[in-house]
C-alpha cells in the first residue's frame, strides 16, 4: 500500500446505524480523514471497541475491528498491542463504556501508559439503551432513571487521566474538524496511552447538552484553542488570554493588552497547569491539554522480556527440572 | 508403626505452625523421596491465611507423603508417622492417626501457653491419653537453636531452623542423604552464607541426634525401590506441569503465548512458573482484575499469539461474559481453573471439584465451550497440550479444570519427549474465489468447524469481529432470526465435533462388564484407582467432560449400578444423566480434603451389598 489513500480508502461498506445528526458522523468523517493524512494502512490498524453508540465504530471502520464487551475494550486492546507492537491499535469508547462499567481497565491502561489511542465519546448520557443519566451527567440532569435529576457527582475524564498517570490528554469537539483532526493526528504520533475525549452531541437523548460552548458564533468567546509553546489566548481578536492567580492558585482571565499578569504559555508537560486547564468551564479547554511522554508500556515488557517474546530455548531443555532420576 | 525391616509403603505427616516452615521440609523430604527411588504422592494441607495466629488450630500447616514401592497414588488415609511441632498440630492430625503411630513432637512447643492455645487442659504428654501411639518427644527447638549458636543469628532466625534439624531426623530415619537438600539450600541462600551454613548445621544436628541418641521407639525405615515404567523421572507438582505443558503448547503450534491472570488462589502458581519461562517463547501479564486478564488473554489471541488465562471459581465467575465473546467470535483461548471449595470465597486454600456445572453450563446464551479435567499433577502437563490443540483446531475457548489438590501435590513423573507429541495445527487461510476478506476469515473447515485464524496485520484480509450475531456464511453482523437459529445449530456441532477428534473412553481399571463401575474426573483418579483396585471395581476416570467421549454411554451401559465419585455435590451425576439419560449413584464428599482409600472402599462395598 502506498501513502496515497484517501478518506474513502478507511470507509467500511458497512451500513452505518447511527441516529440520523448524531455526533459520531462527524468524527467518523474526521477520524477516516486523519487515517489517511497520517498514512495509516488499514492492514496495520486495528479498532476495538466495547458496547455503546460509540462502539459501533469499527463496523464503519476498513481496518480490522473488534467489537467487543461493555467496558472490555482497553483490555482487550492491551492484550492485542502486547502481542503485536506494530499495529496501530484504536480504542472507541463512550462515557459509560470508558468510566462506568469499565473505569479499572482504563485506569490502569492509563497509568501503564499501553500504546493505545482511545477515543472517548463523551455525550453525558447512555444512548443505546435509551437516556439514562451517565458517570459524566451533570447534576440535576432528568432522564427515565432520574425523573427529578441526577444527583450524582460527575466525574472528570481529564483529572480522572492525570490522576492515574496518564501521560497524554486531549479534548475536541465532535463537530470541529480542524480540532479534531488535530488531536487526532497528535493522538496516533503519541507513543504511549492517549486519552482523547470528544464532545460528542446525542441529539436523541442529550441534544445541545454542550451548546453553551459548542455555537459556531459564540466559539471564539467559549473556547481556548491550546497549542504547545504559544499565549493562552481566546476572543475574536484574540483580546483575553489566561493569567495564573498567584493568590488563589488558579487560572484567571485576562485583557491581553492591559494584564499586568504574564499570559501564559502552553506547556503541554506542566501538569499542575493542565489539571486546572481541564477544570476551567469558560472558556472551555481544547487540544492536547497534556502530554508528557514516557516508555509504553509494550516496549517496557518486551524490554523485561529475557528473549522479547522469542522462543530461545525449548521446553525439552529444562522439562526434567533440576533433580531427575533414571529407571531402568 | 509396624517394626518392619521393609515397608511396601509409609505415611509421614508434618505438622506445626503456619510459620514452621513445614511445606518447605515436607518438599525436600519429598526431593528426597523421589531420588532414593520410591513412589509417592503428596498432600500440602494449610490454612488460607499466610501467618496464622500461632499456636491454634486453624493455624496448622501440614504436608503428608505416602511413599513406597507398590504404586502410590494417593497421599493415604492414615499417617504412620507423624511429626507434630505443636499441641495443636497434634491435636489435629489426631482423629486421622491409627495404633501405633509413631509421633516425634517438639516436646519445647508443649508450653503451657501452647498447650491453652489448643484447646489443651492437660499435656497429652504427660498422661496416657496417648498411650496406644508410639511417642518419642525431643527438644528439637532447643537441640536446633544449640547446633546454629556458632553463627551469631538471633532467636527467631535460629529457631527457623528448625525445620530443617526434623528433616535431617527424618532423613536419619529413611536413611537419606542429605546432599539434595544442602544443594537446595546452597542455591536458595546463596546471599545469605549465615543462614545458609546454620539450616546446613541444623540438618546435620538433627540426623546425627538420630544417629547417636538412644531412640528405642525409631528404627530405621527401609522403603523399597517402586516398580515404575523404566524412563528419566523427575518430581513435579501440578503448577510446574501445567506451566511446561503451556509452554510446550507453545513450541507444538510455533506460536507464542501470552498468559494473563490476576493473583488468585490456589491459581497463582501458575503465573510465578510461566514467569520464568520467558525464553520458551512465554510472556505473563498481571491484570489488574480477573476480567482484564481474560480479555487481556482474549486480545492476544486476535492478534495471533496463545491467550491463556487462569483463575479459580470465583475468578472464571467474572471472566464469564468474556468467554462468550471467545465462543462468539471464534477465537482460541486457553482457560484454567484451579477449583477450590465455594460458594463464594469459600475454602481459598481447600480443594474442590465444585466448578463442572460453571465449565459446563455457566453462561449466559447458548455457548457451548469444551471441558476437560487433568487427573494428576503430571497429567497436567498433557491436558494442557490436549486443551490448547483442541482450542486451536476449533477456534474456541477451552476450560481446563485442575484443582487445589493438584496445584501444589507433588508425584513422580516419567519424563516425556516432546517429539512424541504431534505439532498443534490451526486453520490457514483458504484460496477462494471470494474477495471478501468478511467471508474468508469465518471460512470453516469442515470436520472441526473451526475458521481461519487470521489476525490483524495480515495483508489484505482487513475484516471486523465482535459480539454480535454474525451470518453465517459472510460473516457480517445479522439479526436475522433464522441465521441465529443456524449459528447456534452451528456452535451446538463445532462443541460435538470435538468428539471426533478425542480417544473413546478407556477402562482405568477392571473388566468393562459388571455389576459396579466406579466413575470419576480429575484429581481423584489416585484414590479412585486404589480403591477400585482394592475391591476388584471397574473404574473409568472422564478427561473429556464436554463433549463426553462417544462410546461412554455404551460403556456405562455394561455395568448395572453406575458409582460417581467426585468432591462436590453430585455435579458430575448430573451431566451424566443430562447427557447420558443414566441414572448414575452419587458418592460426594465436600470437606476439602481428598478422598481416603477407605471411605470409599466402604461406600462402593455398601453399594455392592445393595444390588
């Protein structure tokens, strides 16, 4: 294969069963595109998903796929990446799947730091089986199993990431292509665990619930683009930027010409930075937030191997053990 | 014990403390055992917890060794000679001695404090309660804190020597070298010369004691040489077997292997040998929960290498929905199931054979997978070579059931060569005129059923796989009523196709006619065996559980009364009247300890007397 395919090259003939305007369209679209542009090989690239809207994903994928179980996904992921290295190995998965049912598998994929892109689809509600209120829901949220709101806390992918060692966050939006098609591409170069959550919009069951900072007119006042090495700025004219409150130790915002605090610049290894960049509400943090790379885990255990997998020896040569007699 | 010159066979039981060291002694009495040249089976007995409060009870850790020359196959039902460090290893190991045992106590662990702790209002050693034993009390804690004086250690690294001064009494007693353990202890304490040069000396303290001290009660035991198979033997327990046999599987079907687990017992083992198999093409991945470790193993196998994974009961509890992802997707997994006793956490260190209705039946859908039990710790070794060919030949998960008992028992195994064992086969990629990649990765073949093992990186073959109801001929998701009928018609063959592959079932023992046939599965062939031998019983001992070998139902039906021996509940009876339509007679036992000889030598006479 040669490094002129296309978007289509990566569109499965698949019929795709999604809800008609949901979300995963649009990162379909954009992941199909990022393959090509990285210059995957759908030979070498393989998708594994567990259960969910999300988890249809490989189906509409033409690489290898596995669908697999609710929650399973990293695990199973692992297990594949351990046995081949090389492949390019993509984790789908939604806010249920990922922090729910299978929250210790991507805690500790995480902090092991498996080669693996996992894309979390992050829609605060569980679809498939019809809009209950999810691990990532915000309080108050009404669905069929909270007729008078959730009163559970939400929880964080970002901080969850972070807090268990995770060595590459990223956030976009399901509909932004030039952010998405970004921290794809960073995602795939990272050699170790990406996290890459997207805001994705269930338009059955959870429409809009990301509107306040989605909005093609409003993104310029709602949305911090972050880049490595450059100004933290936001606004149309880039006129704010973001300040560190050296009193309240967070993040403040700032007029870009009269701010008599330095507007920061993104370092994507700063992790006490990056923790409060995930925190911040408005405007909303997108890009690769954090990335701090450090030995995958699969080069790790093939590095700890004694023969890198490689049959040296054969059973017959140690099968008698260290004391074995004759009979005669 | 009988005064007798020569013995055809012996018990020795060691008892103490959780913290005596006694599993240590009782396997270096075992090494021992097995290189003078006799027969012999082991029964490590200890408590689930790692240090059990000293002195009590619950807190007594033994390992019995049955050795001689007539074929041993059990760890036997009554000690002849029992080494108890404490009043409460006494008091336990008791009810099983028989008149005339030989007890050797620590007679400095009778304190007083020792004494209450279990359970004891008077030293036994003072009055006649033991009066039909043969009792020698030595002061082994002090002898052996006496003979390591020279090498400055404290207190409590002295005393644990003390293990090693009985064993070097013990080795006195069956006239043993002592060079295999001194070797042992050359190469365990290679960094650590004090402890090593002062458990060398207790050893020798302690066989000299037996040598110069006036021990009128002990004479030395002569055991004959055992009449076995000529060929290299080793002593090997069921962990180590089931480790090579993993490995050999590997190096048969030239694939690598990628074992996953999570720590379990009595499954940890398992992961500690394989670990340090890693230059035998092995690699072992500690999930972080059993569901991991099976999806772990799950995962490698989609990409080409041997996924095996382990566990006890409740650990193939959580693996369950994984299984059926296997069974769905059609791809080779490799899963042990060391039993212990349940439900729930149950007995952890105890052994059962509780799980045959989980391997069997314990799934949602149905989702048949092949069963199959190993019989003794060597015949681990060949089950998972069995296991993972069938695994491979059919592209499906296969359920290997061992036990408690078998991990950690101890036997002679004549060696095999691992040319005699045909090489492991899957499925390649068939030529066709399809170009759909879909269709040809779930091309089956046709007498096992099993498809193309094909894994991601192969060129051109890109296809997806999952979960979901798949068609059967294409391969692609279908939710058509009629194709789900067809695929579970499907599974419901690939599982008794397995039939065909596997041997007919053989007589263990006996005439394949009768009144009684004794009926078993898994780490209860030894005392089975004996007891059918003992009472001219025909005896048939199952491998393959699921699919039952094809003419066990013809060969059942030749006798009139069916006796099925297990350690649980009746769940063997059970599949045999499911499967078989018999009505088969249930002998259970549930006390996690292994069958004796002779209660079952009275169950199958009871048997007889009612027919």
């Amino acid at each position: 294969m040669s490094s002129q395919l296309t978007a289509k090259d990566f569109a499965s003939s698949q019929e795709i069963r999604w809800c008609p305007g949901c979300g995963d369209y649009a990162i379909l679209k954009s992941m199909t595109k990022a393959l090509a542009d990285v210059g995957a090989r759908p030979d070498n690239t393989a998708f594994v998903s567990g259960i969910g809207c999300a988890a249809r994903f490989p189906y509409y994928v033409n690489t290898y796929g596995f669908h697999t179980i609710h929650g399973r996904a990293p695990a199973i992921a692992t297990g594949l990446k351990l046995a081949n290295p090389e492949l390019d190995v993509w984790v789908v998965t939604g806010d249920g799947d990922a922090l729910s049912i299978g929250g210790n598998h991507l805690i500790h994929t995480l902090r092991r730091n498996v080669g693996l892109k996992i894309l979390l689809f992050n829609n605060e509600v569980y679809g498939l089986t019809k809009g209950q209120y999810s691990p990532t829901s915000r309080l108050g949220t009404r669905t069929p199993s909270s007729p008078d709101g959730s009163f559970d806390v939400p929880i964080s992918a970002g901080q969850l990431a972070l807090g268990c060692g995770g060595r590459f966050f990223a956030r976009a939006i399901d509909t932004d292509k030039t952010g998405l098609a970004h921290v794809l591409e960073q995602a795939h170069a990272f050699d170790g665990s990406a996290l890459t959550e997207i805001y994705q919009n269930c338009i059955v069951y959870n429409k809009d619930v990301y509107a306040s900072f989605t909005d093609r007119k409003t993104a310029h006042d709602t949305q911090l683009h972050l880049r490595h090495g450059e100004p933290m700025l936001f606004g149309k004219d880039s006129e704010r930027g973001i300040a560190f409150d050296n009193e309240r130790y967070v993040l403040k915002i700032v007029d870009a010409s009269t701010a008599s605090d330095p507007i920061l610049i993104h370092d994507e290894t700063n992790e006490v930075i990056a923790r409060l960049l995930i925190a911040l509400d408005k405007p909303v943090a997108l890009g690769v937030i954090y990335r701090n790379p450090a030995v995958a885990y699969e080069t790790a255990f093939h590095a700890h191997h004694p023969s890198n997998m490689q049959r040296r020896r054969s059973v017959a040569d140690v099968i008698a053990g260290p004391n074995s007699w004759q009979v005669e | 014990m009988t005064k007798n010159p020569q013995l055809k066979s012996i018990v020795v039981r060691l008892a103490g403390d959780s913290g005596d060291g006694i599993q240590l002694m009782g396997s270096q009495f075992a090494v021992s055992t097995a290189l003078s040249g006799s027969d012999f089976a082991t029964f490590p007995d200890y408590p689930a917890e790692i240090r059990a409060p000293a002195g009590t009870t619950f807190g007594v850790s033994a390992y019995q060794i049955n050795l001689g020359d007539d074929p041993i196959t059990t760890p036997g039902d009554s000690p002849d000679v029992l080494v108890a460090f404490n009043p409460a290893a006494l008091k336990v190991s008791l009810p099983m001695l028989h008149p005339g045992t030989l007890i050797i106590v620590n007679n400095d662990g009778f304190s007083a404090r020792n004494l209450t702790k279990a359970g004891y209002d008077a030293n036994p050693l003072d009055d006649d309660s033991l009066s039909e034993y043969t009792v020698v009390a030595a002061d082994i804690g002090r002898l052996n804190l006496e003979s390591v004086a020279e090498f400055g250690l404290s207190k409590s690294d002295g005393g644990q020597c003390k293990n090693f001064w009985a064993l070097g009494l013990l080795f006195w007693m069956f006239d043993r070298s002592l060079d295999s353990a001194i070797g042992w202890l050359d190469r365990r304490l290679k960094n650590a010369p004090a402890m090593r040069d002062a458990n060398v000396a207790a050893l020798r303290a302690g066989h000299a004691y037996g040598e110069t001290s006036e021990l009128s009660a002990v004479e030395k035991v002569r055991v004959g040489e055992a009449q076995l198979e000529p060929g290299r033997y080793r002593s090997i327990t069921g962990s180590e077997a089931m480790a090579l046999g993993i490995a050999a599987a590997g190096e048969l079907a030239d694939r690598q292997v990628l074992f996953c687990s999570y720590p379990i017992t009595p499954s940890s083992p398992l992961l500690h040998r394989l670990a340090k198999l890693g230059e035998h093409g092995v690699g072992t991945f500690q999930a972080e929960d059993e569901i991991a470790a099976v999806g772990a193993a799950i995962g490698a196998s989609y990409g080409g290498m041997i996924g095996a994974t382990s566990s006890s009961g409740p650990g193939i509890a959580l693996k369950t929905e994984a299984l059926g992802l296997a069974v769905s997707a059609e791809l080779p997994l490799l899963v042990v199931n060391w039993q212990r006793g349940g439900p729930s956490t149950g007995l952890p260190t105890k052994t059962e054979q509780s799980d045959l209705y989980q391997a069997i039946y314990g799934r949602n859908g149905d989702t048949p997978i092949p069963v199959l039990a190993a019989a003794s710790a060597g015949d681990c070794f060949d089950t998972a070579i069995e296991a993972t060919r069938i695994a491979l030949r059919h592209m499906t998960p296969v359920i290997l059931l061992a036990d408690g008992y078998l991990s950690n028992a101890a036997e002679p195994w004549r060696i095999p060569d691992l040319s005699d064992y045909a090489p492991i086969e899957s499925h390649p990629v068939e030529a066709s005129d399809s170009s759909d990649p879909q269709r040809l990765a779930f091309a089956r073949d046709a007498s096992s059923l099993g498809r193309a093992w094909v894994t991601p990186g192969m060129p051109d073959l890109v296809h997806r796989i999952g979960g979901l109801e798949k068609d059967l001929s294409s391969g692609h998701i279908s939710y058509d009523p009629d194709n789900h009928q067809a695929m579970t018609d499907l599974r419901r063959k690939k599982l008794e196709s397995v039939a065909n592959f596997i041997p007919d079932q053989a007589m263990e023992f006996g005439d394949d006619k009768g009144d009684i046939v004794l009926v078993g599965w898994g780490s209860t062939r030894g005392p089975l065996y004996q007891a059918a031998r003992r009472t001219g019983t025909s005896f048939i001992h199952i491998r393959y559980l699921n699919p039952l070998p094809k003419n066990l139902g013809e060969l059942l039906s030749g006798f009139r009364s069916v006796v099925v021996a297990e350690m649980n509940d009746g769940q063997l009876s059970t599949v045999l009247r499911d499967k078989l339509g018999i009505q088969p007679t249930p002998l259970t036992k549930v006390t996690g300890q292994p069958f004796l000889i002779s209660e079952l030598v009275k169950a199958i006479e009871q048997e007889r007397s009612k027919l």
